[in-house]
C-alpha cells in the first residue's frame, strides 16, 4: 500500500468519525458489571480499574515473566497496594507498543483524564496520583461516565441463572441510558461446563420445571429467556468452540441429558448434546425475537496452571479454525429459512 493510499484511507475514516462522533453510543455487546451502574460506587483506584480486570493487559505482563500475583491477580483487595500494581505496569509499558491495549490505554489517559505525559516509570505515580484523584470526583462515578459518553444503549453479558436485580435497580434509577441484559445460557446448556448439574437444579428452582426432563428443560430455558426480555434483553450469547450442530430424537437428547446430570456423560456426548442444543437456541429465537449470537473456534483457557491457580477467563483463549459452512449446516436448514432469525457470527 502506497502513503498516499495510506493518506486516503486515514482520511475516509476521519470523515466517517466526524460523521458520527456526536451520535448517541449504542453498545450492543459488552461485558462490563451491571452492578456498576446500580450501584453507582466509585472505581476504587486505577490498578482496579485499569489493570486487575483486564486479561489483555495482565495477559501480556505475565507472558514476559511478571507473576500474576504481582499484578494483584487472585489477590484479596485488602491484601493489594495497588501503587506498586501501577509502578510494574509502567515499568514494563514498554511490552505494549504495537498492542491495542497501549492504543486503547493512551487515549483514555489523554482524552479521558486529560493527562499529557506520556506513561513511564518516572510518570508513574503522577499519572496513578491524577487518576486515583478523577475517580474520587463524582465526574467520574459509573452513572455520570454513561452521561458522559452519551451512552443510550448499553448491553451486558450475564448468565442464565442471573436474577438481574441489578437492572431492575439501575432502570428504577430512571437514568437515560438503557442497561440491557444479554441472555449467556452456556453453563446450563454444555455438560462440559463447570457445575452442569448444580446449575440446572438451580435452573429448576428458579423456574419450577423440572429439568431432568428434557421437556421440562426446554421449558426452563423458555422462561429464562422470557425473563431476560421483560429486562430489555435483545440478544443471545453463546460460545461454540466445536461448531458442529446436529438434531437429536427426544430419546437420545434425554439420554445424553441423563448422563449429563449424573456426571457419566463422555466428551463426544457433550459436543453433540450442546451442539443439538444450538439449534433448540435457534427455534426458541424464531419464537421469542432474540437475536443469537455465536463465538466460534475459540478454545478457552487452555494455560492448566493458570486455570488451577487462579479460575477461568483469565486470558489464555486461543482461536482456532471454524467450519461455519458445515458447522451450521443442520441449523440452518432446520430454521434458517425463517426471516424471523436473526443470527450473529462471530470469530477472534
């Protein structure tokens, strides 16, 4: 690519931006705390804001050589300093030139907390002091940020057992930006996922269905859904790391379920429940509107000695490659010829 095609591009995107930087935000696929904005406390200091919750960040550090730990990962808060949090990463800043996240970091020291000097060791604790002083203002509080980045529409991604209390309260908070939840059913929906069983015996209770059924499954995750909608949810999440979707007979998705519950079930005959389980996700969108979204060919904390030590999402996610073609082939032609489903397909 030439400098002056380089020139056209930078200038087309300028014009777009310009074009555009005054609309309203609408956020139709995010992962922030919904507890944020009904609780509408301040962020404690900039090492929890910036750093501790986030895997592009800490994921980097650790893969030079920095302990987990020393970032304050997997450490109480009262057991933090996170001065000395700030100072290890400004001393390795270094590590992200050419990152997003230095991109993404720059810009919201410069244009969020008007800070001009540039991140450093020796700028450290200036920059830690100004924005550790921000966010003790009431400027920078959850509610007065979503006014500030004229945010109307704001999703969250939030599990299926999650009684969304934390809507409720921010939407009875009367606020204009819409906080929306985003039904995630996957840790009720793959028997490979952590605390299957609990998970749908907690489904029953909340529902009052009975999910060793696979019937009275289905109806559990219809009301879930419904549940969703009267908060405003517009859309599904699901992650599918083996696409591959298939229709089960009754009998053989109760048997799969049965295994499931009783912990006897196979990895095979968890791809294949969950994958049969895509399509279910799919025809319920046909009937209830919501827009289904799919994260494929992404292998999920594959560090062992990290998932042990410190939990899940903890950054070690890897994409690989995804059939989508045959990979939906049985959704599709189960339902895909309905205008009514509206599906979003996402890769890394």
């Amino acid at each position: 690519m030439t400098a002056a095609m380089k020139d056209n591009l930078n200038d087309a995107g300028a014009g777009l931006y310009e074009a555009i930087r005054a609309l309203p935000i609408v956020s139709p696929h995010g992962h922030t705390a919904p507890e944020w904005f009904a609780e509408d406390r301040p962020f404690a200091d900039p090492a929890e804001l910036l750093i501790i919750p986030d895997h592009y960040v800490f994921r980097m550090l650790y893969s030079q050589g920095v302990a987990m730990e020393d970032l304050g990962i997997g450490v109480p808060a009262e057991a933090r300093d996170p001065r000395a949090i700030f100072r290890r990463f400004a001393a390795n800043w270094r590590l992200f030139l050419g990152t997003p996240s230095r991109g993404w970091l720059e810009h919201t020291f410069a244009h969020v907390f008007g800070i001009e000097s540039p991140l450093s060791p020796a700028t450290a604790d200036e920059i830690y002091d100004r924005i550790d002083a921000a966010l003790k203002t009431p400027a920078f509080r959850p509610r007065a940020l979503l006014r500030r980045f004229n945010i109307d529409v704001l999703a969250t991604t939030d599990g299926a057992l999650d009684d969304l209390a934390p809507h409720a309260a921010f939407k009875a908070a009367g606020e204009p930006t819409r906080l929306i939840p985003t039904f995630r059913p996957d840790a009720v929906l793959n028997p490979a996922a952590p605390g299957f069983a609990e998970g749908l015996s907690r489904l029953a209770e909340i529902t009052g269905a009975d999910t060793a059924s696979f019937s009275g499954f289905l109806d559990a995750l219809r009301a879930r859904r419904a549940h969703f909608k009267t908060h405003g949810a517009t859309a599904t999440d699901h992650d599918a790391p083996d696409l591959m979707t298939c229709w089960l007979p009754k009998d053989e998705a109760q048997a799969l379920l049965t295994k499931a519950l009783s912990g006897e079930i196979d990895a095979a005959g968890s791809i294949r429940f969950y994958n049969h389980m895509l399509v279910e996700m799919a025809e319920m969108s046909v009937d209830d509107g919501l827009v289904m979204q799919i994260h494929a060919g992404n292998r999920r904390s594959t560090n062992q000695a990290v998932l042990s030590r410190f939990g899940r999402d903890m950054g070690a996610d890897i994409p690989h490659a995804a059939d989508w073609v045959h990979g939906l082939n049985v959704l599709l032609n189960r339902v895909g010829n309905d205008s009514s489903l509206h599906i979003l397909a996402f890769t890394l």
